[in-house]
C-alpha cells in the first residue's frame, strides 16, 4: 500500500510548503489502510484529507479545489485554501490513477509533476481533452504530486498564439512573441501547419525571485543537435585553449552529482548561461575567430538562429545552458517533450549526455553535462562528442 502526497503550490506566491508528515511511516489508522491525501499550506500546519467513498474500480481520482483570494498582485497571495476529495479501492503498484485539478476562478493549472520516493520523475500524462486531468501508473514507492497555480492570462486576438507571451512550462512559443499551451492542441483542436512554421521554442523554466533559477521565463528551441542527423558535437578540442583553460566566471556546481541528481541537486556559482559565451571570448581573446574549430557546442547554439531562419527580436539571444539550467529542463522533461513533440520540433533524447556552458571547478579540461534518460548529473572532457541544445531567455 502506498500513499500519495498532494503538495499544492501558487507559484507566483513564492510560499514555502509546510511538511505532510513522515512518509515512512504508517498510513494512518483511521484511513481503514486506504491512500492517505495531505496538504500543506504556507507556514500552517499540515492537515489531513481522508479519502471517502471507497470504489471498488482500482482508480483513484484526487479532485482540488485552490482558492487564492485577496491578492495584492500577481506575485502576493495572502489568503489560500484547499478541500480535497478521493475515491480509490488500494493505491498498489501499477494502478493507474487519475488526478483532476481544478483552479477557483481568476487561477488556472500550471505545471503538474509526480516524483517517486527517490525524487524520480513519474510519467504523469495530461487528458488531451481536458487540460485539468493527468494520469499516471503508480510505482512501487509513495509518490509526491506537486501542482502550481497562477493567475488566470487573458486571450489576444490577431496573434498566433493564444496568450501575448509565455508564462508555464510547456508553453510553444511564436515568433510574433505569442504563447499556446501545449494541452490546448488536441484531436479536435490540432496544431496547424502555419503554427508549426511560426513555432520557436518551448518553455522548460517559469520561475519567481524564489525558485532555482530565480524570476526569468526560459525556452528551449525546437532543434537540437540530436535531430535526423544525431550530431553530437565536442565542448573544445584537445588542441585548443579552451581545453586547458579553466573559465573561473563559468563555473556552475552541483551540490551532488551521479545517475538522477539532476532532479534534486542545488547549485552554486554561474546559474546563467546567457553571457557565457562572452566571458569565454573574455579569458580567451581568440575564441570568436576561431568559434567553428575550437567550440563547437558553443559555435552551434551561436548561429542557432541563422540556421533556423529566425530574425527580428529572436535573431539572438540563444546560448548554451548552464548544468542548472539543463537540470530544471531535465525535471520537467516529460512535458517538454509532448511539447517539442506537438510543435513538431526535435524532442531532447534520452539516450543524450547534453553538454552545459559550465566549467567544472575540479578539473581544467572538464565541462559538465546532464543524461536526460535518468537525469545523471556528470563532468566530462571537453574533447567528447555530446549533443547539444540551445535555450533563450522568454520575459
């Protein structure tokens, strides 16, 4: 028997959720050994929502109902509620359950996670039809489903997409600047061949001054180097500078490292990649000339736009991501992917060690990369060959 653990979260309120108990202990008694639903709220205590009306289907179904009201502005909530209900015969490996989340009005559902007991992502699926449905088949450990809530955008007309701009992971980003989330394309609804044309990113990272990677909005583009051709590309050659040298304002660490750190890691040192590249030509005046030679992963994220036929405000402004920032890609990889894959972009391979612009500390001729396959975390020498992607900044 396991439990399943409702973590709910405004994520423009930047609020810190309390603990929901010790998840190894025992269900509680008075849950008659059933799946035991907790939420904890802000700095409250967390209480307990006992499931009722036991079916015998072998599918759970978890339905939230999140009011924030009383707000200041988007980025302060200071009143949060929520009731849950759950109908469930045993939550035991391999049944698959159904969770239904549903914002108050003013709110809509953001990004939806599952993690095991380990912290590894859980496949959790979004019902095409209906954006506020996800399924996932329960593994053989307690679960923690995360979900986040934000201020409702309102719809624009004479764009391409249906937002002005970006705001949650799995966002497909326009050329015109424009915003569709990825569920809104379904069976009924499907993509058309002009969006697919104007589509340029994804978005894998939408954050407050509190999160990771602190308030910024962040894409990744619709190829990488893994695409028909399976390019892999080396960080900088054994007879280059780049090499040897150990580019100090570059350097981003991983508070651990190995197979599935990618998922839980904390980070200390340069967590933008952004103007990388120029710190890079700064240590090492002959990096721009020599770019195609010499740094590679960098020279392809450089002319990423020319190669892709994108001009006006989205001409530049693509780099290769730091370790941190192919981390939080990797955390909400599941979605990224049915985004890429909607898009009709190149999804990021499992099979890929993608290279990061961040330096390792410990050793001069190694660079750090994340494998998406189980989100291992590593360094490696700059002469391998790895794919590469390249990310934008989307405010």
């Amino acid at each position: 028997m396991k439990k399943l653990r409702i973590l709910t979260a405004i994520l423009a309120a930047a609020l810190l959720f309390s603990s929901c108990g010790d998840l190894n202990s025992p269900v509680d008694s008075d849950t008659n050994g059933k799946a035991r639903l907790c939420v904890g709220i802000g700095e409250k205590s967390a209480r307990t929502i006992l499931p009722t009306d036991i079916g015998e289907s072998g599918i759970t179904k978890v339905e939230l109902l999140a009011k924030a009201s009383e707000a200041d502005s988007p980025s302060l909530v200071k009143e949060w509620t929520s009731d849950g209900t759950a109908s469930a015969s045993t939550a035991t490996m391999g049944t698959e359950i159904t969770l239904t989340l549903s914002p108050e009005s003013d709110y809509e559902l953001g990004a939806v996670s599952v993690t095991d007991s380990s912290d590894n992502e859980v496949t959790a699926t979004a019902d095409e039809s209906d954006g506020t449905k996800y399924t996932f088949t329960m593994p053989a450990s307690d679960v923690t489903i995360s979900a986040t809530f934000r201020l409702a955008r309102t719809e624009v007309t004479g764009k391409i997409g249906k937002y002005e701009k970006p705001y949650f992971v799995g966002d497909i980003v326009f050329n015109d600047g424009s915003a569709t989330p990825y569920t809104d394309f379904t069976d009924d609804n499907q993509i058309t061949t002009a969006q697919k044309n104007a589509a340029i990113a994804v978005i894998f990272y939408a954050g407050s001054s509190t999160d990771v990677l602190g308030a910024k909005t962040l894409g990744v583009g619709l190829k990488n180097t893994q695409g028909e051709t399976t390019e892999t590309l080396v960080w900088a050659p054994i007879l280059a500078t780049g090499y040897t040298t150990n580019f100090t304002e570059i350097q981003c660490t991983p508070s651990e490292s190995g197979s599935g750190k990618a998922a839980t890691a904390t980070f200390t040192g340069d967590l933008d990649g952004s103007d990388n590249w120029a710190k890079v030509c700064a240590a090492d005046s002959t990096a721009q000339a020599n770019a195609a030679t010499n740094y590679l992963a960098f020279n392809w994220v450089n002319n990423y736009a020319t190669t892709n036929s994108l001009t006006g405000d989205y001409a530049s402004g693509w780099y290769l991501p730091t370790v941190a920032e192919l981390s939080m890609m990797y955390r909400v990889k599941a979605t990224v992917n049915a985004a890429l894959e909607k898009a009709g972009g190149t999804q990021i391979a499992d099979t890929g060690f993608y290279w990061s612009s961040s330096q390792s500390s410990s050793f001069d001729s190694y660079a750090w990369y994340v494998r998406f396959s189980d989100g291992l975390l590593g360094y490696g020498a700059k002469k391998s060959d790895k794919p590469v992607c390249g990310v934008r900044a989307f405010n």
